[in-house]
C-alpha cells in the first residue's frame, strides 16, 4: 500500500500449471453446443444479440474477440489498447480519458463535469437513461484521476470498478441496500457518489477521509476494510440479520479475485449456501488475481489453482453459450417434469467447467458470467434483473474488468499503478522525492540475499505482498527459494513449519497487521513445537497514511507471550542486518523481529559492522545495549523509538538531566541483568515503544515487580507506548505526536515524573515564556 494491498501474485505452482493444462483440454470439443442446438431446435445466433432469459435471469454475454486460453493466465502485454480491443471490442474507447481532454484540464482547473455536478447522492442517478450513465461513469472516471493526482492513494483499482460502481448505485437503493467493498480501496467512485465529493482531497489525510470504506465516515459504508476477504462474510451476517427481522433489502458483496483467494471468502461461500439467504455476490476479476505485489519484472503467472479455474471460466465461450442454450430449452418443456428441467439446468451449469460444476456452484452459489464489468448496459440489465427475481439464496455474479481501465498511464503501468504518490496528470509518472537510504523493506530484502548466498537451505515466504515485503528482490535471485502462497497467512505460517521439520529455514515475511490472520498457526503450529521459523513483521507500528486497518500496534503483545518465541526489534538499518543475521542463527526455536515502514535513518552501515552485500552478524540472544551514559534517568527503548529516547536525552541536557539511554534489542529474552542494574543506578526509568499495552513496556515491569526491584519505592517506571485507541490515518509525525510518543514527549515525561511540571510544558512548547 501506498500500502501493499495485496492479492495473490508471483511463483505459480507445479499443481497451479498442471491445473492450467487440464484446463487447455477440456476448453476442446466444442462441437457439443451444436449438438444440443440442433436436437432442441434453438438458435444460437439469437443469443448472441447479448440478451436472453434464463430462470427469470437476464444473463447477458456479448461476443467478445481474442478470448483467452483455457488456464491462461497474466502475461506482458503488448499494449493495454491491443488487450482492450481484444476483450472488449471498440466499446472500451469510450471509457478512456483522452490526452487531449487532460490537457484541457489544465485550462479548467480540473475536468469538466457537468452531470457529476448535479449528483450528490446516488438517489440523484436513479433517472439516467442508459446515455446519461455512460457519461457519469466517463466524468466520474476523469475525477478520481484528477483527483489522486493531486492527493496520491489507490488509483488502478477504483478507476477499475467505475462503470460497476454507477450501476450499482444506479439499480440499488443504498444506504438500505447494503454494498460491502472487500479491502475497500477501490471505493474512491464510490465516496464521489456519496457524498463525500467535496472532501476527496483530504484522502489518506490527517482528519480527512479515510482511503478505504468506514461505517464511521458514511451510512452508504455499511461495514469498514482494509484486509480482504472479508465481504462475503459481512455480507452474510447483513442477510441473515435482514431476514430475522423480516425486512426486504438487498445485501451485495463485491470481491476481487485477489481477495477472494483468501480462505475467509470461501469459509463464507460454503456457509452463505448452506444457509440459501438471498445474498448478491459480485466476483470483480480483472484477470491477474492479484495486486500490483506481484509485478517485479519477470511476468509470472498468478499463483494458485483458482487463477486458472477462472481463466478457463473466462475462456470457453461456447460452453457458456450451451449452459443458456440449455436453460432456454427448460422454458419450454412443460411445467410438470420440474425434475427434468432441473437436471437440464444443473447439465448446463455443469458443461462451464467441463469437470462437473463449477466452484461456485458445487458450494451452493446460483452462478451468473462471465459479463463485461465496463459495459453498463449489460451490468444494470443483469443486475436489474436479479434484484427483481424472487429467487432464493445466494446469486455469484462473475464480472471481467481492467485495472486503471480509462487512463492510458494506468492501463500501460506494469502494477496498473494501484497505489500512488501525487502525480503528473498527463504523464501518470509519480512525484516521488529523492531519498538517501533505501527503505527498511530492501535493508531487509537485500541482507536476507546475502544470507541466501550463504546458505542455500533459507527460504522466502510471503503471503501475496511480494513487492510489499520486499521478498520480490530475493525472488529475482532465488526464484526457486521464494514461495508466495496468496492471501492465506494461515496457511503461509504452517507451510513455514512445514518446512522447518525438514530442516530448511523459512522466513515468514508478513506485514504485522497481516500477522495477526496467522496468530493460532503461530502458537499451535511453530511455537508448541518449537520449530525454528523466523517471522519477519514489516510494517510494523504506525504506517501513516494507511491509518488503523494496517497499523502494526499489536505484534509485540501477541508475539512476546508465546513460549519459546524470540522477539526482538531494531533500532536503525543496520540493526536491522544483524537481527536477519540472528535469526538465521537461532535454529533451536521460533524467531521474529519486527522493523517500520519507511527509511533508514542514515547510520554509517560498515561503522556498525554492516558487510557492503548488507550482510549482518548475529546478536547475542536477549541481550541489550547502552547507546548513551547518564546518571539520573534511565531511558529504554524498543525498536525506532531508541531514536526518540536519544534525540529525548539531548533536550534533557540543556535542563541539566543525565539520562542513560538503552537500546532493548530484544524484549524476549529481556536483558534482565541491564534492567536490574538500570533499576538500580537510577531513580527513574522510562520503556518507550510504539506498540500497543502489553508489550515490551509490560514485560519490563513484570520483571521489576516480581524481583522486588519497586518495594522501596525509589524507582519511578513510567512505560510509554501507543494509547488503548486506534490512531487513524495522517503523516508519520502527526500520528507520533498523536500517540505521545515524539521526542518532546518523552522530554516532558520525564521533567514531569522529576517534578519538574513547568520545564515539562515547556519542553512541548518551547516558545512558551518563562516567568520568573
């Protein structure tokens, strides 16, 4: 993200390719849709015009020209026009924004949006005739690019879903109709309908609108995200809580075929047609079943077994053509043989995958597609029509879509340009600034390659966040040694055990946040056995413009009171090399270190004893070290806040106040001997950390409460960490100051347990007039 959204990306399986091929063949013998057709009498070419009845459904498929392969996957393009006129004949054109027309924004301030401006609720829309729809979705289109441009955030996916997001709004009656967006950013078309226009600017912002859905910002936000896979899940829960209350509304899920990699999603499939609630899923697959995580350069296909079932779905037109053909036939057979009408339906549904079924079908969705997600005269036709149908459980609704559909610089971007700084409108190219150290995840990336170099049994496992995590770096030099295993840290966590038992080193590159997914597989899976995997948490506490959803508050917390567990966090770049190097090392039980978004702070590497291939040198386990000497206070920190506590201890100075500054390293092992002598050589000791209560700080004090080192009351112990709230989104320095974790903070808490309530004030304002 901006952050690393993510979806399933990078190394495609044996089993994904073996998949792939089945696929290839059974998109063969396509004759059998003649057969049908001949003994039933229907004809074909009346359902290519691009409507026809099925079961009270309007299923509407146009001919589409170069339809890909059975098992097909992503590959490079030649170019996003010649992949457009393939998929989507001419009728793509007219969503595109023209250079021409960019340029003229310029002359505007901004685009020329004429309905967009008489819309301010999708309540504004329900009148639009066809032409007037096609024309919102183009100005709407023209705004989220003119928009993002200026503010950065998630660009290619919701530029993605802006003709799906008219029809929605345009056939359902929201906030009574619920729409539930997975992860939720994609939403940016959504926010302009509802609303919420005026305040796009302010996206990712401190007091701005969030970049994702949020029930706390709009009613037309019925359930907030940030991590996938959720929707249908929610979605569930929303129908069935409609009908124990015997209300009428409509519940419509929209997922993407990265998130609905996730297990989550499927967990709610099988429940969601078990329970036969009415329920609208609506599958959006832009056909790379990933996020822009899986782009580094080498043109992978996606991973898994799913990639390649919707590519064959995606792929056999004409089997698509004999399931309707099949379903015309049921309509005119007479009504009393129900069962032979439904044996003919469940032949043409099974004749899409050519093995039985398909997916969705077999866990109990009524499936609809594949459809033109950029036409709107075929998505508000389909969805008019199963929203008025009074059928019963859940309907799958499969609609085909291009990422960064409508901006050129989108469609020709390797990762769809999903998510993105400020930009020049015309070029699409990025207004990033120069930075003179790489960011934390490449430190991590590239000290893990020199340990690889090293030792060809280290592993690189990451749970679809390649780009994210930094492991696309390693996959370019061990493309054999890297595995991404999608959105399923679950799985990730006990696949790393797995091959912990055989005496491999895995590295389990996962955000925090992410973590979490994983926490039973982590106790259960490694920790009871006390298999060496190593965790590498990145991301780790506040990640600034991403807000609550992807904060890593809780890793320290959940991590440190697991048996066995080693957990330790680096202060600097440099620290961070040697704690890859320490993990490595430790292979008699589990190991994790967590590390921030952003950049390294600039520290001399080889002064450090940092290798120039970034290759570190173990730690000595559980124990810290003394950054600074001082005699009356005692600050310890853990992870990057040791550069608060140093910066700290410099204002402190000028109050004439020795303070001892120490650099944890690790919080399990704790360095018991340092915080006993720390305890004992000062009158006042202070954790600073930026993670949740019940982290390093809590560990401290549960060490100097059981050894009696607070019974006479000389010690003071003040632990500083993130407040018991969520910090929403803003800069990396508004959050700091927010949680009260900032340099001056640390000062005026140490001034204040001193006593020294007046110098405390003034450390936070350092304008403020002294009276004497």
């Amino acid at each position: 993200m901006a952050s690393g959204m993510r979806g399933v990306t990078g190394r495609t399986s044996a089993c994904a390719s073996a998949s792939a091929a089945r696929g290839s063949g059974q998109a063969k013998g396509l004759g059998l849709g003649l057969g049908l057709e001949q003994r039933q009498g229907v004809h074909v070419h009346a359902l290519k015009s691009g409507t026809h009845q099925a079961g009270g459904v309007h299923v509407v498929h146009r001919k589409r020209g170069g339809e890909r392969g059975g098992g097909v996957s992503v590959s490079r393009r030649a170019s996003a026009s010649d992949d457009y006129a393939g998929n989507y004949g001419e009728s793509w054109k007219d969503s595109v924004v023209t250079q021409d027309e960019i340029q003229s924004w310029k002359a505007n301030n901004g685009p020329a949006t004429p309905l967009l401006d008489t819309v301010n609720y999708p309540v504004h829309i329900k009148n639009f005739n066809g032409k007037q729809l096609k024309q919102l979705a183009k100005e709407v289109r023209s705004e989220v690019i003119n928009s993002v441009s200026n503010s950065g955030g998630h660009l290619g996916s919701s530029l993605g879903v802006v003709e799906l997001t008219v029809a929605l709004h345009h056939v359902f009656n929201t906030p009574e109709d619920k729409i539930i967006f997975d992860v939720g950013h994609q939403a940016y078309p959504h926010k302009i309908l509802t609303g919420r226009r005026g305040e796009m600017a302010t996206i990712r912002k401190s007091g701005g609108l969030s970049g994702f859905t949020n029930r706390s910002e709009s009613e037309y936000d019925p359930f907030g995200a940030g991590h996938s896979s959720t929707s249908i899940s929610a979605g569930l829960g929303m129908a069935v809580g409609r009908d124990i209350k015997g209300r009428k509304n409509n519940v419509i899920s929209v997922i993407g075929d990265g998130a609905i990699t996730g297990g989550m999603a499927y967990e709610a499939m099988n429940n969601a047609g078990y329970l036969d609630s009415n329920m609208i899923i609506i599958l959006n697959d832009n056909k790379q079943v990933s996020l822009p995580t899986q782009y580094n350069g080498g043109g992978q296909d996606p991973v898994g077994g799913l990639s390649n079932t919707l590519a064959r779905i995606q792929a056999n037109k004409p089997l698509r053509e004999l399931r309707e053909i099949a379903k015309d036939v049921t309509r005119g057979l007479p009504g009393p043989i129900p069962d032979l009408t439904a044996k003919i339906d469940e032949y043409a549904r099974g004749m899409i995958s050519g093995s039985g079924s398909t997916l969705f079908e077999e866990l109990g969705l009524y499936y609809i597609g594949p459809v033109d997600g950029h036409n709107l005269d075929e998505l508000t036709t389909i969805l008019k029509e199963v929203k008025n149908t009074d059928s019963i459980g859940p309907v799958l609704i499969h609609i085909m879509t291009e990422k960064g559909s409508g901006y050129l610089p989108a469609m020709e971007a390797s990762d769809k340009m999903h998510g993105v700084s400020s930009y020049d409108v015309t070029t699409g190219k990025q207004n990033k600034p120069a930075t003179k150290t790489m960011s934390y995840t490449n430190y991590f990336a590239d000290s893990l390659i020199a340990e690889a170099e090293r030792d060809s049994r280290i592993i690189g496992i990451h749970a679809a966040m390649g780009g994210g995590t930094g492991l696309n770096r390693f996959e370019k030099r061990f493309e054999e040694r890297t595995f991404d295993v999608g959105i399923a840290e679950q799985h990730a966590v006990t696949f790393a055990a797995g091959l912990a038992t055989e005496g491999l080193i895995p590295m389990c590159a996962i955000y925090s946040t992410f973590l979490q997914r994983g926490y039973d597989q982590i106790v259960h899976d490694v920790a009871l056995q006390n298999l060496p995997v190593r965790f590498a948490l990145d991301r780790a506490g506040l990640v600034g413009a991403d807000g609550a959803t992807h904060c890593g508050a809780f890793d320290v917390a959940y991590l440190a009171c697991v048996p066995n567990m080693v957990v330790m966090a680096p202060s600097n770049e440099a620290e961070l090399c040697h704690m890859v190097a320490t993990s490595i090392a430790i292979d008699d039980r589990p190991s994790a270190f967590r590390f921030p978004r952003g950049n390294g702070i600039g520290v001399d590497m080889q002064a450090l004893g940092v290798a120039s291939n970034y290759k570190g040198t173990p730690l000595e386990v559980g124990k810290g070290v003394v950054r600074r000497e001082g005699t009356d206070v005692a600050l310890v920190g853990y992870g990057q806040s040791v550069n608060a506590c140093l910066a700290a201890a410099e204002m402190l100075s000028e109050h004439n106040i020795s303070v001892t500054v120490v650099d944890a390293r690790f919080c399990k092992p704790l360095d018991t001997q340092l915080i006993r002598r720390l305890a004992k050589e000062h009158g006042a000791m202070i954790t600073v950390e930026e993670g949740s209560v019940g982290g390093f700080g809590s560990h401290v004090l549960q060490f100097l409460s059981l050894e009696g080192l607070l019974d006479d009351g000389k010690l003071k112990v003040r632990p500083m960490c993130l407040p018991d709230r969520f910090i929403e989104h803003g800069s990396p320095a508004e959050q700091i100051a927010e949680a009260g974790l900032s340099a001056s903070q640390v000062a005026s808490t140490v001034l204040s347990v001193l006593g020294r309530s007046r110098d405390s004030l003034e450390v936070l304002q350092p304008g403020m007039k002294r009276i004497s």
